[in-house]
C-alpha cells in the first residue's frame, strides 16, 4: 500500500476546486474519505468543497468537527470562520446575524493567532471593522500588512504575489488609505492575467 495514496487524492480534490470545480472535489474528496476515512487534508478539501457548493451550513458542520477534534489550523479555523461569515452575509437581518459575525470575527482571530497567517488576520480585521471596531481593525491590519510586506519581497510564485498584493489592497483600505489600496488592487490585478476570480 502506498502511503502517499491519500496526499494524493487530496492534491486531485484541490486542483479540482483550483479549476472551479467544487462538485467534482467533493466526489473525489468523498471517494478517497471511504478509504481513508480520518484523513485530515481529504475531509478539509470535503468541507472547502462543500462550501464552494453552496452547502454552507453542511461546510461549517464538517470544519466543526474537524476543529472539536483538536484541529486548530488556520484552514480548519479560516474556512469555519468564512462558513460563519457566509451565513452572516447570506441574511444580514436575520435574528442571530451578529452572532453569526461574532463567531466569523472569533474564529478568524484565533486562526491568526495561532498561525499568523495573513487570510486570517485580513479576515478578522474586516469582520472586527465590520462589527464597529475599526481600531481593532485597523490595529491587525497593520500587523497583516507587514507581513505580507516581508513575504512579497521573497514570494516568487505568481498566484501567491497576487493574493500578498490584494491582502496588502485590503490592510490599506482598512486602515483608511483608499489611494493606497487602489494601487495595490491594480497592482495585483495586473498580474493575474485573467487567473483569479
């Protein structure tokens, strides 16, 4: 038996997703999870799949359980945070709409502070922004923004530039320099050559 076998089907799932294909990563990611059932990166790309499908709320159930078991990476945390800001987005009237924000804000605060990833740090300065917390939002904006600043000047690949670009757009924005964020996104979008939606 090749161990690799699940690393695998799960690097199939996610070019799936890469290509906007959710449905057939789910099947993949589905088919692969009976053989490997407790395999982490497969039921990720499960979940990633299911939210891109519009699933949501089965989106957030599967990242749930991956986070009750003790999975508290920032793709674990980052998409169940983003399950519960689509939720929150969906039906901003809704009764329980800024718990909904709350619990995105919380989850996306704590990928960050337990990776500093710069998705997750961006993320919970929007949604802190969001819910009336603009110093705290701008606060973790600065902080994304210099990294991002410190991993552009290294990054090589194409895509990643991309995403370093628009996040440093976004920290900008947040902290209120519009002229700075216009020239980051146009920056960023002049790479992408028709790539990234």
């Amino acid at each position: 038996m090749n161990d690799n076998a699940p690393d695998r089907a799960a690097q199939a799932a996610r070019r799936e997703i890469e290509r906007g294909q959710p449905l057939l990563a789910f099947d993949r990611a589905q088919t692969a999870l009976a053989r490997w059932p407790g395999h982490v990166g497969l039921r990720q790309i499960r979940g990633l799949a299911l939210s891109r499908s519009g699933a949501v709320e089965a989106a957030v159930a599967a990242f749930q359980e991956l986070a009750d078991e003790g999975r508290h990476d920032e793709e674990t945390l980052g998409n169940l945070a983003a399950g519960f800001k689509t939720l929150w987005l969906m039906d901003g009237e809704a009764p329980d709409a800024d718990s909904l924000r709350c619990r995105a804000a919380e989850l996306y605060r704590l990928a960050y502070g337990r990776t500093r990833g710069v998705w997750s740090g961006i993320n919970a300065a929007t949604l802190e922004l969001a819910g009336g917390r603009g110093d705290i939002a701008s606060e973790l904006a600065c902080e994304v923004e210099a990294a991002c600043l410190q991993r552009l000047s290294d990054e090589r690949d194409e895509g990643e530039r991309y995403w370093l670009l628009a996040t440093l757009g976004e920290a900008a924005l947040l902290q209120g320099r519009v002229d700075d964020a216009a020239m980051k996104y146009r920056e960023a979008t002049s790479r992408t050559a028709g790539r990234f939606a």
